[in-house]
C-alpha cells in the first residue's frame, strides 16, 4: 500500500511539472488565430522524415539485486559483494570478492535517432526509434571497471566457497521506439518553439538478461525552418523506464557451489532515465 502512494504522489508531481512547462512555453497568445507566415507555412498536412543525434546522460537510481526464485524458507542473499581491484578476475575464487562498491555509469554521448512523422498545422505526431548504451565505469571507491562488473550474492553474512552466485553488470542498454505527440506554434523570432510528450516501448538489457517495458518521455525544444521543407532543430528530452523490477537475470554459479536449492536467476531493482540534448533536421514531402 506505501509503495502505491508513493508512486500516485510521484505521477501526480510529474503531471504537475509538464503542465507547468506547458504553461511557460506556451501561453495563450499562442492559440490565437493571428496572422503569421511561419503558421501558413505549415497550415497543411504533410510526412516527414527525422533524424538527429542525441547525446544521453544516466539518470539511475541504486542497483538492488538478490537471487530470486527461491522457495526454500530460510534461504536468501544476506550479503553483497564486489570483486576486489587487485585481484585476477575469477568468480570462483571467493577470495577475490570483498566490499560492495555501488556501480556508476558512463554517459553515451552520441547516438543517431530517426523516425517518421506527420505535422499538420501546430500539431506533430511522431514515430522516433533511438538507443542508448551506459557503461558501467566503477564502483564507488573502485580500481578498476571489473570491481563493479562482477557482484557476488551471499546466502551468508561472511563469503565461503559454495555460498555465493555472481551476476555480471557491463552495461545496461535501452533500445526504445517512442509515440510522440508534439504541439509547435510559439514564434522566438525566425524559430519555433515545441513541445513533446510522448509513451515508448523498451528493450532492456541489465544484468545479461533482456526485459521489456513501456516508458514515458518528454521533450522541448525549437525548430529553424531553413529551406522549403527542411526544418532544423535543437532540444532536450527526459526519458524514463515504468518497470524498476526485473527478473530473470543471468547468474553465474561457482564451480564449488554445494547450498541446496543451486542458483536460478537473479532479480533487480533500479529506476532507468535518462537525458540529454538532440540536435537533428526534419525533411517534410
């Protein structure tokens, strides 16, 4: 019950955020019926094509991951560990594991996104497909990358050989087509301003294992009509994932491992969003 007014608090917070940008990026002046040759411009209904480079910047929350599936009474992950920094990767040395170090991502600075659209008048409705890959850099206070990329789950407070499963965290990637709806009237001189909302479908790869999700995601930004046809545009956009519980990622399991019931899988938890800038041009027939 906590978790579900949480989350109806939260929906109703960010409902509350894009209705005041809307506000701010388009006042009523811009629903009127005034002249202005940029709206004849675009007064009729046409396709076009988009495509743009978009740079993405993590927007995580903290990585909970335990062993999941376990029926047993009494059996769990008490403990999390990392590989240590100076030690030769070997998940089946548990000597080589010791303080949990929280995984931190790099940035993906450059993608290209494309999609197709129809624009009639202010309104745009538009189909995106996009991608973007983080990294995972270290942990906190780590050596070197594979402190953070191998997590040891412990059925035990201390680590043993035979006690633990390990799970690998080399990057989480998100392959996404999103829907959007656009609204483009408000003139800043010779540009446009815009705004997107719009809902996505996901494929997610965490923890060496795929999930699917929808999202939501949000865009501003304003558009230069250079030439008949040809509009570019610079913006921003917040993407975020709606499931933060995943299940069935790969374990790996010791060669040692002699706890009864043997490893499965593992299930995480981790809110997924993003961010960043795009910079693209739109080809209207």
């Amino acid at each position: 019950m906590g978790s579900m007014m949480r989350a109806t608090k939260k929906d109703c917070v960010a409902v509350k955020v894009w209705v005041f940008i809307a506000v701010l990026l388009f006042p009523p002046q811009a629903f009127s019926a005034g002249d202005c040759p940029l709206r004849k411009f675009r007064s009729q209904g046409r396709a076009y094509l988009v495509g743009a480079y978009k740079s993405s910047f993590p927007d995580f929350g903290n990585l909970r991951v335990s062993e999941g599936q376990l029926s047993m009474p009494g059996v769990a992950t008490v403990a999390r560990m990392s590989m240590n920094g100076s030690v030769i990767v070997d998940i089946n040395n548990h000597r080589a594991f010791g303080t949990y170090k929280p995984p931190f991502y790099s940035s993906d600075y450059l993608e290209f996104a494309g999609g197709v659209g129809y624009s009639t008048g202010p309104v745009r409705l538009e189909l995106e497909r996009f991608r973007s890959v983080f990294e995972t850099k270290g942990g906190v206070g780590s050596v070197n990358k594979d402190d953070a990329c191998n997590i040891a789950l412990v059925r035990a407070k201390a680590i043993m050989p035979g006690n633990y499963a390990v799970v690998e965290n080399r990057k989480i990637d998100v392959s996404s087509i999103a829907l959007n709806l656009c609204y483009e009237q408000i003139q800043i001189g010779a540009a446009l301003g815009y705004m997107c909302v719009g809902i996505s479908g996901n494929m997610l790869n965490l923890l060496n294992a795929g999930d699917v999700t929808h999202g939501y995601q949000g865009k501003i930004g304003v558009g230069i009509p250079m030439a008949q046809g040809v509009t570019l545009f610079v913006g921003t956009y917040y993407h975020m994932l709606h499931n933060s519980h995943f299940r069935s990622a790969a374990l790996a399991v010791p060669e040692r491992f002699d706890v009864a019931p043997k490893p499965v899988a593992a299930e995480a938890n981790m809110r997924i969003a993003h961010f960043g800038g795009e910079l693209g041009a739109r080809y209207m027939f």
